[in-house]
C-alpha cells in the first residue's frame, strides 16, 4: 500500500472542500470547531443516520426473532432449516441495505462480504453453505443487538437535540407564542399554591444559555452515538477477517508472480540483446582471425585482440546482470555494504546511514536493497538534485528505509511510474512505501518493511 501526500490530503482531514454546507474554508479558520460542529454537514448526515435506525432496526428486529423463532421451532420438521436459512438470506440483505446506509450517511466504507455459494450447486447445498457462514449468523447478531442500541440512540439524540435548539429559541418564539393570555412565560413548575414561569429577561437569557451549551455539546453525543454503529457495521456486517486475509493474499500472490514473470523477461531480454549478441560477435570475429591466422598473422592479432576487448566487455555485462539479480555484495556484507556501493554509482553524493544490530530475512534485504536501487536511479534521472540521503534502521517490528533528495519534487505514486511497482513490491510483503514530494521540493520516501530475521 502506498500514500502519497498531496493536495487531496487537506481534504481527507476536513480542510478543504466539502467539509460542511455553508461554511467556507475561511469561515472554517476563523469559526472554532465547538461553534462549527452544529452546522456540519457530518452531524447532520449522523443525526439522519440515527433517526433512520430506529424503523429500521424495529422492522429488522421483529423480521429476525419472528424466522428464527419459526425456524428453530419447527426444527422438528424438515421445514425448519430451510426456514431459518431462508431468515439468514433475509438478514444478509438488510446488511447490504444497511452498510449501504453507513457509506452513504457515516462515510464508512465496509466490503460486501463473498457470496453464499454450495458445493454441489443444488438447493439444500446452498441451504447448508447458508447455515455454515458465519457471515450469515453475524448478520443475525446485528439484527438482534442493533434494536435496542437504536433505540437509545435515537432517544438521547433526539432528546438532546430537540430541548438544545427549543431551549437556544425559547426567547423568540416566547415572543412570538405566549403561552396563554396574560402570562408571557411557561410555567415551569406548579403546586396549586406556588407557580414559577420562566417569563423575566433573566430567565430568557438563562433558558437561551443552557439551550445554546446543548446546542453546542450534542453534535459531539451524536459523533459519540455514530461511532458506536460504525463498530458494530464493520465488526458484524462486513466480511470475516479470514476471508479478507485470503483476498489480500490471493492479490498479494498474483503481484508476485507478475514481478517474477517481469524479471524474467528483464533478464532474458538483457541476455538477449547485450552479453549473448556480443558474444555470438565475438564467435564470429574468432573464426575470421582462425582463418587468417596463416594467411595473415598480423590481422589475426589485431582481431583477436578487438575480442579480448569484446570478452572483457561482455563479462562486465554479465556481472551487472548478475547484480541485477542478486549482488554477491548483499550476499556476502548485508545491506550496509550493498547500499554504499549503489550509492557510489549515484551521479549526486549520497550519504549512507546504516543501523542495523543484525540481518533482516534474505527475502526482505532483497527488497529494501532493490527499492534503495530504484529511488536511487530515479533521482539521477529526474530529480535535478545535489545530494541524496539514505537511512537504514530497526525498528521493534519493522526495517525502515527512507531516502531523500533536495531535488525539484513532484513525484507521484498514482502516475505509474516506477514508484508504483514498488509499491506493489512492498505490498506483496505486508510492506508500506510513503511518498511526501511537494512540488518544489524536496522529497522524502519511507519504505516499511517487516523484518522476519
């Protein structure tokens, strides 16, 4: 996985567009959060989200107990299990409604969880793959936990919400509505021989006070009701963690065999066109100095010493292949060793940090050490700088790379530039690279990898 640090990301924390209605961004610095929050968009969305929750988790709820009551009861019978599979399906779909009620009003992404699918492709096959899901016995528990955290939910918003604003208000429409003649205020209590009415200019600023601290503490209740449903969607509703381990796997898998098979054709297509082609010359040019060898003695020598400039030539080819596959130094003196002699390669000066109190796995100094590689040629090609820095630590877990440049910036991840085939290279082993390039400079890239040593 890959994050890169752009103008998008002012967004993605609520600083750009699109954080509310009606608030612009220079409203947004000059109001504080406190004030900003009750006209937020966010705590509009959560308000509706609980609102809606109630109807449909009442329907949910009585939908889930009424099948899972028939169903079980009438195990029994053959009936039963097709009933109570029936239920699950049922209950599986009102998941989908409702994660999609979370992406739409919570801003929570959850994945649909894989398809029930039989063995045998028959109806009591499916009934049985139905039974056996977890998936589908998860989605019961929603049905049957979410009622009655709706139902609070919906009472303490609603509650909150309704007496902040009517008491914030409560000197307009005071105003505007007296409670009945002869007296301005509501009776706030009252025995039959002591009355108290909130009716005085005091009273109406105390009531406005109150009403405004509710105002302003209930968009932070609802925030705090909304987060308890986003744990329950994601934690019930969307796929197993098995399954999403499977996935990321499978993926993780295909990345590395399409790197493989694109090394592959690297080395062949270098075997091809550079050491093979200048030795299948030197082959030739041996055979034209065989034959003059007595006719002409002197051309002989001058040919066979052109190929022992073209053998010399070629072996060079060969060990930079070799080095491309797998340098002997990273092999023989781990990545302190292998990172200075890139470095030195490097058309700017690079300073190499090393700290590592032993050697990660081989796999993992691989990769770091061909990342190093890359971010290196990359900026002898493009980065218009005059000194790089490459730092190597440990930290509890992980081997942390990261390298820097004074360069122009602007590199981007999502462009398809080499940065993304090693993204996907760290990716294939739980890796994480971070890309920061502003433009103008300069840029820091962070490689995580695990350390498995």
């Amino acid at each position: 996985m890959a994050t890169a640090y752009g103008p998008d990301t002012r967004d993605r924390y609520g600083t750009g567009a699109g954080a509310g209605p009606g608030v612009d961004p220079p409203a947004r610095r000059l109001l504080p959060t406190a004030v900003r929050a009750p006209f937020e968009a966010r705590t509009w969305r959560e308000l509706a989200y609980l609102l809606l929750s109630l109807p449909i988790s009442l329907l949910l709820f009585g939908f889930a107990v009424t099948m899972t009551s028939l169903g079980l009861g009438m195990l029994i019978t053959f009936l039963g299990i097709p009933i109570l599979a029936a239920g699950l399906v049922v209950c599986r779909g009102f998941g989908a409604v409702e994660r999609a009620r979370a992406r739409g009003l919570l801003k929570l992404d959850v994945a649909d969880p894989a398809p029930v699918r039989g063995r045998t492709g028959g109806l009591m096959s499916w009934v049985g793959a139905v039974l056996r899901s977890g998936v589908s016995w998860r989605h019961l528990l929603y049905a049957l936990l979410h009622m009655p955290w709706a139902v609070f939910a919906f009472t303490v918003s609603v509650t909150f919400w309704a007496y902040g604003w009517a008491a914030f208000t409560y000197p307009l429409w005071h105003w505007v509505f007296p409670a009945y003649a002869g007296v301005g205020g509501i009776q706030l209590y009252g025995d039959g021989m002591h009355q108290v009415y909130l009716d005085s200019p005091f009273d109406l600023a105390a009531t406005a006070a109150v009403g405004l601290a509710l105002v302003l503490v209930t968009p932070w209740i609802i925030r705090g009701l909304a987060s308890v449903d986003r744990v329950m969607v994601a934690g019930l509703l969307g796929p197993s963690r098995l399954a999403t381990r499977v996935s990321e796997l499978e993926s993780d898998r295909g990345v590395v065999v399409d790197t493989a098979a694109a090394d592959l054709r690297r080395i062949e297509r270098d075997l091809h066109d550079g050491a093979q082609a200048r030795l299948v010359a030197l082959a030739m040019d041996l055979g034209l100095a065989k034959e003059k060898l007595t006719d002409d003695p002197e051309a002989a020598a001058r040919m066979v010493d052109e190929a022992h400039g073209e053998v010399k030539v070629a072996l060079q080819e060969l060990r930079d292949l070799a080095r491309g596959i797998h340098p002997a130094v990273l092999t023989d003196r781990g990545l302190d060793a292998a990172l200075s002699a890139i470095a030195s390669r490097c058309t700017v000066p690079v300073t190499v940090t090393v700290d590592l109190p032993t050697r990660p796995a081989q796999a993992i100094e691989g990769i770091a050490y061909f990342t190093a590689s890359e971010l290196l040629q990359n900026i002898s090609k493009h980065a218009h700088a005059t000194h790089a820095t490459i730092d190597l630590w440990r930290t509890t877990n992980h081997l942390m790379l990261q390298i820097t440049d004074n360069g122009h910036g602007g590199a981007d991840v999502s462009a398809g530039s080499g940065l993304a085939g090693l993204t996907d290279r760290l990716d294939a082993v739980d890796g994480v690279l971070v890309v920061d390039s502003p433009a103008g400079g300069p840029t820091t890239v962070t490689a995580e990898l695990p350390w498995r040593g």
